[in-house]
C-alpha cells in the first residue's frame, strides 16, 4: 500500500470514527420519532372534580340499566365496553347479595346503585363504586374510587386510594386514610386521626367545629384601608414580631423568623422566609406565606391563602377563608387539629392529619 | 497574557460548577414549587397585556385563547397593545373587541418610541389592577395558566412572575429541535434550579407577571433596554422584590425556523443583557440594597452570561498564543491535565444539563439530538460575541440601540 493512500485511510477511518456518535442523531432527526410539541396540560388544569366528572360520564350508559334496576328492584351484572365488569343495584340492601360478604373479601367489579348504597365493613373494592343515592360505607373498607351523588359516609379506618366525590356532604369516621383527591359540592368532614392528602368543598371540618357567624375579622374603616389597591410593604431582613394586641394595616415581609402576638390584627397578607408562628385569635385579612414551617395558634382567622413550604399545624378553632371568600391551605405536612375550618382546598402534599385539640 | 488566561479559565470553571450544580439540584434536591397548589381563592383583578406589532398571523390565536381561560368572570382585562402595526393587527384586535366586549380592551398605539417596553410602558395609562400578566402575541396559554401565574402575588414578597415557555413548532428542522432542547435545559434546569435555590430566576417578559405596586416602585418599564424583562429582573431585586419561577405554569411559543432570525433574536438577547450587566452589575455584586450574597452571586453570574462567548474566543485565542510561545507552566503538564479534566467535565456541563432536563420531562428519543448542539453553540457564541462588538462600537460612535421584532412563521387562519 503506497503512503498516500494510508493516509486517505487513515483520515477517514478517523472521519468514520467521530461520525459514529452522530449516527443515533442522523436518525432521529429524519425520523422525528421525538418531534412533537410537549405535553402541556392545556383543558382540565388540575381541577380536583376532573376524575369523577371523567367517571360520571363513563358510567352514563348504565343510566338505563340502573332505572330499569330501581324500578324492578333487582339486580343486574354485564361488561362495560372497555371490558370492565359491573354490578347494578336497584335496592340499598341489594349489598347484601354481593358475593363479597365475609371479611377480608375483594370485590374485582365496577359498582353502581341507582339508589341509596349501604356497604358491608372489611371489604376491598378493586373498581370505583357509584351511588346514585346516599351512600355508606362499612368500617375497614377499601375503596379505589367512590361518586356519591347525595351523601358519602366512610366507617372508620376506612381507605379511599385515588379520589372520591360527593355531591352532598363527604365525611368520613376516625383513622380513614384519604390518599387521593377527597371532593364535595357542600362540606366535607373528618373525625380524629383521619390521613388525607387534598380535600376540596365549600367547608371542610375537622372534628366537632363551634359554628358562629361567619367572621369579620376587621372593622370597616381597616378593610377600606386594606382593600383600597396598593397596600404599604413593612420589609424587615431578619426575624420580626408583630407584638400581642397590635394592628398592623400593610403587607409584612420577614426575611428571618415571624412572631405574631395573640389578638393582633393584620390588614394585609404576611410572609416569612424562615418559621412562622401565629399566637392566638390572630385575625389576618390576607395570606400567610411561609419558607418554612408554620404555627397557627388557635381561634385565628386568616381570609387568605395559606402556604408552608415545610409544614403546617393548626389549630382548633382556626378558620381559613370563609363561604364568601374560599381559599386555599397547603403545605407538604399539614396537622390539622380538631376544630378546625377551611373554606375551600386543604391540601397536603405529603401528609396531612387530623389530630386531637 | 497567562494571567489573563488563568482568569478566563477560572471563570469558565466557575459557569461549569454552575451547571452541574443547578443540574444536579433539579435532580436530586428539593423542588419548590410553593404556589402552584393555590386553586381556591378569591382571585384578584387581572389585565392581561398581549404586545402586538404585526402579529396578524398569530394574534388571533392568543386572543381565542384568552377567551377561554378559566378565571373569574369580570376579574381579567385583556389589553391588546398593537405597537405601530401596519399590517392586519388592528382589524383582528378589533373583531375580537366586537366579539367580546367588556373583555378586551384595545391600545393602538401609532407612533412614539419602537420597542416592546415603549409600547408597555405607554399602555400602563389604561391599567389599573395591582396584578399585570404579560403575553408576546405568539403564545398560546392554556386554561388554567392565568390562575397559576396570578397565585404567587397572593405572597406580598413577589414582585414578578415567570412562567415556563414550550416551544409549539418543534418538528419544523434542526433549528426548531434544537431551540427546544435549549429552552428545555434553560426553563427545567436552569430557572427552577434557581427557584429550588432562592437564587435569582429570571424574568422573561413573557408568560410572566409583575406586581403595578413594585412596577411604580421600581420606576415602570425602561424604554431603554432591548431586554425590558432582565432589566425588570434586576431592577425588582435591588428593590428587594422577588421574581419567582413557575415551572407548571407552561405555555406554547413559535421558535424561530430560520438560522437568520435566530440570530437576530440571540443578538438583541445579547446586547440587551449586555447592557443591563453593565447598568447593573457593579451594583448588584457591592451596592446596598435588599439582595442576599447567594442572590448577588448567582444575580452577577446570571448577568455575564452573554459576556461568556467573546470571553472564552478570547479564551482560545490566548490558549493558542501561549501554546505557540511555550509559556506553558511546568512544560505545559498543568495545562495537560486542566484541558483533560475540562474535556472530560467541563464540556459536558451544558450537554448533561439539556438531557437532564430532557429525562425530567420525560422525552426519550430526542435527547439523540444532544450532538448537534454543538452547531447551536458555534452559531451563539459567534453571533453573541459580534453583538458585543458591534455593542462596543455602538458605543463609540454613539449609535443608539435598535430594538428588533422576531419574525413569525404561522401560517394566517
């Protein structure tokens, strides 16, 4: 082989070389197999009601079968067209022929009711289950989904794993784990030791919550001043305290920790970098945003949204937000204690607890 | 010379540990995203400002679009701002306002000062609401976007709002692909780092918000710059003001297609933050104001990054004079090793990024492309590079800045 046709070789076997991890980007360029837009959610934006408004009109071809069912009083079975296999209850003790009825039991079909549905304790329900009535479940039971169009009760140590919506009021008995997207058209209420992660109503109690008159938290002349548009900004670069009593009309930012006395009063919204802690029958016009965690003392009133970026305890007697002006709480790690009220969303990220007063 | 080099390293190290370590952050760190669960509240008054200058081929998307989204009736305001149009802008505006009345609220504007801070900065006389968002014509926000990037103002701290921008033409060519892939690792790495960090995420103009009560503050838009939203960014912090970054928040764009406008676009990208390191920079890293060290550093860093391109041409070009003059310390065995250890890391800083961010948002084959970034690169740092020369020139001669429109691609509807 002469030199020059060595070299020739030479640079191309180099040439071939460095080509070679191009040669994946060669084809996915002519290809395109990757080529589309992301997906961005664009519709339903996270709208807590997406998966039972999804299931309500899932289970709609079934409407006739259900009326067929309350108007004869009797049962009927058969496969949806996805392949699913349901059961159709026309009677509220109709339960009480299901073939699940020892505890421990699975139930691997699809549930409706075209009326009210009472549930036997200690059973795992592998499909979703719809009432078109009052529905109650037993104690011990495991739902993966629950659509209740009137009430929905869970018995105790009851176990909900991806969401459950009521039309009426949702509620559910001590040491229920509530794992998905918990939903109600009215009120929404837990008993102690209840687990959830986001709930969503008008008004959601935990435990036995004293009802009042929905709360005025500042007299007309400060609400005027709060609400007039641009508010004042106090900007403080290290911790700060709002002293017991006092009445602070201006938005507060604390780049350290916050204190804020028991009965003092905010007309504005209040931010913290580091830890807050409220004392009690703090009224706050606004919101309470922490960096970190955050303390609600009890009988406080906070209009606004509530964020901690770490955790979250309130307690009892709290009200957030109120049926004129719902908000919204959220935290990775929520406590709630008994007593306690939100209007609106509660939701926890990681974990959230009712826990006793 | 060598000590200039030893600088120009120094610094490049400095950006690559900066990749890496925003990188891993996004990867294994704790993700902030603090507002975004906000989906009950009493939302706030709105105006939603679309700046418009002959954006008849995209204008009416955005419009339909914000006629849809799910906020509050009677609580958002849509202002078009058709900036000295002379195309088919106004009459679409205009059908929109006979179509939606009390939803939209027109601002011809038909001369006065070119730019896109000049045109907001005029229409401020028609806004009013403490909330504003802020919308380039060829975006196309999704339902539940305006609520998502109006919740961070519920924290009295946050002064803008900076949400994620995809790219809706991605198939068109190699140019699209790749522009993809860089907004991938600059929104999904490089800006929710920032946020994960409390660093300074930046504003984009865009898909974003600002506070009026901060806006006054800071003293409105500055019809100055060619880049209104760094200038915003930074002006907001020393202000002590945050912009905070919503990485949920995502909305479509129209990249460039061609290479031409690309460049164009990189060069007034380039000059505009040129120009606000230079208005601000010193500023930011010594002056007294509300900004933490964290803040100033990465805020400093932030501001040089259009600076890095005729930095590291520089970079090279004294690597090759010290290679050729053997001023290499320690016959060059320091230089071995430095240029080792950076082929095998520091050139890998911005590609792991990109596919980092790729894996994060879950696409698999197109992280393929990685390779051709290299193209991308070349094309950025020679296009910035002479940006800052013709900058440097410009301010010689005393030539003043022009503000140039990124051409659009969508077809008429």
């Amino acid at each position: 082989m002469n030199s020059s046709l060595a070299v020739a070789a030479l640079i191309l076997f180099v040439s071939l070389m460095l080509m070679l991890p191009l040669v994946p980007a060669f084809v996915e360029l002519r290809r395109k197999s990757d080529a589309s837009p992301l997906n961005v959610v664009q519709q339903h934006a996270g709208e807590i009601r997406h998966f039972a408004n999804s299931f309500r009109t899932y289970i709609q071809v079934l409407e006739p079968t259900l009326q067929q069912c309350v108007a004869s009083g009797t049962t009927a079975s058969g496969i949806l067209s996805d392949g699913v296999e349901y059961l159709a209850l026309g009677r509220c003790d109709d339960s009480q022929t299901l073939p699940i009825q020892q505890p421990g039991a699975v139930c691997p079909v699809t549930i409706a009711s075209g009326s009210d549905l009472v549930l036997p304790p200690e059973i795992t329900f592998l499909r979703d289950v719809y009432a078109g009535g009052q529905f109650r479940g037993g104690d011990s039971n495991s739902y993966r989904a629950i659509l209740g169009e009137k009430n929905v009760h869970l018995g105790h140590s009851s176990r909900v794993s991806r969401w459950a919506h009521a039309v009426g009021e949702f509620s559910a008995e001590h040491d229920c784990e509530l794992s998905g997207r918990i939903s109600s058209d009215t009120c929404i209420r837990l008993q102690g030791a209840c687990n959830f992660l986001r709930l969503n109503a008008p008004q959601i109690e935990t435990g036995h919550v004293m009802h009042g008159e929905d709360s005025t938290l500042l007299n007309s002349e400060d609400d005027t001043n709060a609400s007039s548009g641009v508010v004042q900004r106090f900007l403080h670069d290290g911790d700060f305290e709002v002293h017991a009593g006092e009445l602070v009309t201006g938005n507060i930012v604390a780049r350290g920790k916050l204190q804020i006395g028991a009965g003092a009063r905010i007309c504005g919204s209040v931010k913290s970098v580091g830890d807050m802690i409220l004392g009690a029958g703090v009224s706050v016009q606004g919101s309470l945003i922490s960096g970190k965690q955050m303390l609600i003392g009890p009988d406080c009133n906070v209009n606004g949204p509530i964020i901690a970026e770490r955790a979250l305890h309130i307690s009892a007697g709290t009200r957030c937000g109120s049926l004129q002006h719902p908000t919204t709480v959220s935290a990775p790690r929520i406590e709630a204690e008994e007593g306690v009220a939100v209007f609106g969303t509660l939701w926890a990220r990681e974990h959230g607890e009712v826990v006793a007063s | 010379m060598i000590y200039v080099l030893y600088f120009i390293v120094f610094v490049i190290c400095v950006y690559t540990a900066r990749h890496y370590w925003f990188t891993l952050n996004r990867l294994f760190g704790f993700q902030r995203h603090p507002y975004i669960d906000i989906d009950t509240a009493s939302w706030p008054l709105v105006t939603v400002l679309v700046a418009a200058h002959n954006e008849e081929k995209v204008i009416s998307n955005i419009l339909s679009a914000l006629m849809t989204v799910k906020y509050p009736e009677g609580q958002m305001l849509v202002i078009p701002v058709n900036d000295r149009s002379t195309d088919g802008t106004r009459v679409i505006i205009d059908d929109f306002v006979e179509r939606f009345p009390g939803r939209i609220q027109p601002f011809h504007r038909a001369g006065g000062k070119g730019g896109k801070a000049a045109a907001l900065k005029d229409a401020m006389e028609l806004v009013t609401t403490e909330v504003i968002l802020i919308f380039d014509a060829d975006y196309i926000p999704g339902a539940g976007l305006i609520k998502q990037l109006v919740a961070p103002f519920f924290d009295p701290e946050v002064g803008g709002v900076m949400g994620r921008v995809v790219p809706l033409n991605v198939g068109t060519n190699l140019l699209t692909r790749l522009l993809d892939l860089e907004r991938t690792g600059g929104y999904q790495v490089d800006q929710q780092a920032r946020m994960n960090l409390r660093l300074v995420p930046q504003h984009g103009g865009t898909v974003a918000g600002v506070r009026l009560s901060a806006l006054r503050e800071i003293g409105g838009w500055n019809d100055q710059s060619l880049t209104e939203d760094t200038d915003l960014t930074y002006r907001l912090l020393l202000h002590g003001w945050k912009t905070v970054y919503q990485n949920r928040s995502e909305c479509y764009e129209e990249v460039p297609e061609t290479w031409a406008v690309r460049i164009k676009q990189i060069m007034r990208w380039a000059k505009g933050h040129n120009q606000a390191m230079v208005t601000y920079g010193l500023r930011l890293l010594l002056g007294k104001h509300r900004a933490t060290l964290r803040e100033r550093i990465d805020g400093a860093l932030l501001l040089g990054v259009y600076a890095m391109a005729p930095v590291t041409l520089l970079g090279w070009a004294l690597a090759l004079a010290v290679f050729f003059r053997g001023v290499a310390p320690l016959h060059g065995v320091i230089a071995l090793f430095a240029l080792t250890a950076y082929a095998a890391l520091g050139n890998l800083a911005a590609f792991f990024e990109i596919a980092a961010a790729a894996r994060l948002d879950g696409t698999r084959k197109r992280i393929c492309l990685l390779p051709f970034l290299i193209l991308g690169f070349a094309v950025s740092i020679f296009s910035v590079s002479r940006a800052a020369l013709s900058q440097v020139s410009d301010l010689v001669t005393g030539a003043e800045l022009h503000w140039d429109k990124t051409e659009r691609f969508r077809k008429v509807l």
